[in-house]
C-alpha cells in the first residue's frame, strides 16, 4: 500500500512537472468547471467520461489512470482526448477503453484516474482522483472469506461454496508443508457457474477456457457447477497455486521457468492423474522425454506434447519435493524472488544447473518406468 501511495505521488509530481510552468488551479474555478463519470460494461470496456463547462480556450484534455495491481512497472496512463473545434461553452469529451485491445481484467479490479485539462493560458485544471471498481455487476454475487481468500459465487447454496473453499485451504495446507509456499497478500476468486458463463466473463476466451488466472492482480475466475465438482476441485488448486508461486517469485528482472509454475500447480492438484502418467511412462519407455531445459519455456500447444509437458513438470516438481525436502525448494522459490536466471538459482541450491537436473530427473523416472 505504501508503493502505491508512492507511486501515485510521483506520478503526481511528474504530471506537474511536464505541464512547467503551468500553473494548476483548483478542480473548478469561476470560469470553468468540470465534473467526471465512469460507465463499467463488464467485461468489455470502460468509458471515462468529462463533462465541462467553461469560458475559456481549451488546447490540451487528458485522462490519466492507474490500474492496481502487483507489479514492478506501474505507470501512469495518459491518454490525449480529442475535443470538438470550436471549444463549446458546455461540452462532454469521453474515452472509451476497450478491452480487447488490452486483454481481459479481472472483476473487481480498481482503477484510479483524474483529468487534467489546460487552457490556452496554460492554467492546468485537474480533477480529484477517483477509483472505479471493474466489476462484473451481472450477478448477485455472495462472497466467503478465509485466510487470505475471499471466495465469490452466485450459483449454488453455502455448502457449494464452502466445498470450494474447503479446497483452498487444503491446498494452501498442502503448498505450505511441501514447498513452503504460501500468500502473501489476499486474493479474490470467482465462481461462475458454468464454463460458458466464464467464457463470457472474458474478451477473447478460447473454447476450452474452464479457469483463468490474473496472479498480478491476485484473481481467478473460474466455472465450475455441482456436476463437475471433481474436475472443479482440481482446477481450482491448479489456479491457487499460480497465484501463490507468483506471489512468492514475482521480482522485476526474471521470471520463472515454465516447468516450475505448472508443476507447482500439477503438484498442488494432487496425485497426478492416470492420462497423464500414461503419457509420462511412455515417454520414459520410448525414450522421448522432453528435456528439461526445453520446459523452461511455454508448452507446445500441440495436445500431446502438451500433456506430456504437464505431466513431466509434476515429476520434476515432485521429485525435487521427494528427494530433497521442503526447504529445499522453498529456498529455490526464495533464490528465484532474488531475480536469479535459472542455472544458477539450481546451481545454489542443488548444487547442479539446468543440464544437471536433466540428468538426475531422467535418472530418477528411468528408475520408476524403465526396469
Ligand atoms: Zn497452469
């Protein structure tokens, strides 16, 4: 809280100091006034409008907003408005942001703005910063809190819910004496009650889209009925756990390889699943393995080779859990926050770099699948 509050007085400052030597009035003067409003159509867009009244010749409208969330790069947006020539006493200029030129936010996603305005005589005007919340307002949702996750739903009585949430926690439990991984800060979680109804949630959902993740925003979304709680229940602790291991190694120079963010999450969903084993054990019989150094980077979308992917970042994850013990890779975790590159944050801790795992992981599954 205190970087945001940080944050937003340089901003300030640096609005101030690029309009120099513009002199900043009040919100409203004698000779002019100004009033803003915010119309949220969820998921889609956002539109900031101003509407103002004034004498004078206006050369320069702008919008600026800040979107919280956890991140190294926070920056001010500013947005040029274009207004009608000539200046009308009594106008209303607008800017319409639309998601699908930027990609889905999450519900429930602030978002702070203000307007300046400069006249001819370089009096800047700047409207008080306000907040709007991006929510999505298309149902009545209910909501349950236990550490560090509030649960939100609108489909299915308290006991739906409490299920769910009974998942969460396990799967913190599980995280927490495994990995040692844990929240840091809350997180908000949506319930939508089918994967239809998630996919309308979203801009440019893909048809298999079942759960989303926003870990920089601290949210999931995800749809999941009583039907198919099973399936629900996976994929719920599968999302909670990119949100904890983005919360334990988010740092502004790396990020992680890809094989430890999925396998964190495979391991937290459980055992791993019969599909998946089968495509492990017969990549280690066929000897087609897909090396380590390859997960590193994002998953072939191809199906098998997907499958495959997801399947041996669980082994890997779990057997760094098994053979070397829950400090261990909390400590890799820890290492990674540092902003270390991947070899030598194994080198570190393991005593080995990525090539090293290689070995010792097709060692270790070898030993399992190949007799
Ligand atoms: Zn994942």
């Amino acid at each position: 809280m205190i970087r945001k509050t940080a944050l937003i007085l340089l901003s300030l400052v640096l609005i101030a100091l690029s309009f120099n030597p513009v002199q900043v009035q009040s919100k409203s003067d004698n000779a002019a006034s100004f009033n803003d409003s915010v119309n949220v159509s969820f998921p889609g867009s956002i539109t900031f409008n101003l509407d103002i009244d004034t004498e004078r010749q206006i050369k320069d409208i702008r919008l600026h907003y800040i979107v919280e969330r956890e991140s190294f790069t926070d920056v001010t947006q500013e947005i040029t408005v274009g207004f009608p020539m000539p200046i009308q006493p009594e106008m209303t200029v607008g800017w319409k942001w639309d998601m699908r030129t930027t990609g889905s936010l999450p519900s429930g996603t602030i978002i702070q703005y203000w307007w300046t305005v400069i006249d001819i005589e370089n009096n800047l005007y700047r409207t008080e910063t306000a907040s709007v919340s991006f929510d999505d307002s298309g149902y009545n949702w209910k909501n349950i809190t236990q550490n560090n996750i509030t649960l939100y739903w609108y489909s299915g009585d308290d006991g739906f819910a409490t299920d769910l949430m009974q998942t969460c926690q396990d799967t913190l439990l599980r995280l927490g004496e495994d990995t040692g991984a844990y929240l840091e800060s809350p997180v908000r979680i949506y319930i939508y009650s089918s994967s239809y109804a998630l996919r309308e949630a979203i801009v440019f959902a893909k048809e298999w889209t079942g759960g989303v993740a926003y870990p920089s925003y601290g949210a999931i979304a995800i749809g999941i009925s009583r039907s198919n709680m099973e399936w629900g229940r996976r994929a719920l602790s599968h999302e909670l756990a990119h949100l904890v291991t983005y919360q334990m190694t988010s740092n502004p120079y790396n990020s992680i390889p890809v094989w430890l963010n999925e396998g964190i999450s495979m391991y937290a969903e459980g055992e791993l699943e019969a599909d998946y084993e089968n495509y492990l054990k017969a990549a280690a019989v066929g000897g087609y393995l897909i090396s380590v150094q390859s997960l590193c980077s994002p998953f072939s979308a191809y199906s098998d080779k997907s499958y495959l992917s997801y399947a041996e970042s669980y082994s890997i994850v779990d057997f760094l859990i098994e053979k070397y013990g829950q400090q261990k890779i909390h400590q890799l975790l820890t290492v990674f926050k540092a902003g270390s590159t991947y070899d030598n944050a194994l080198l570190e801790v393991y005593g080995y770099d990525l090539a090293g795992l290689n070995k010792q992981w097709q060692d270790y599954i070898s030993a399992i699948y190949v007799s």
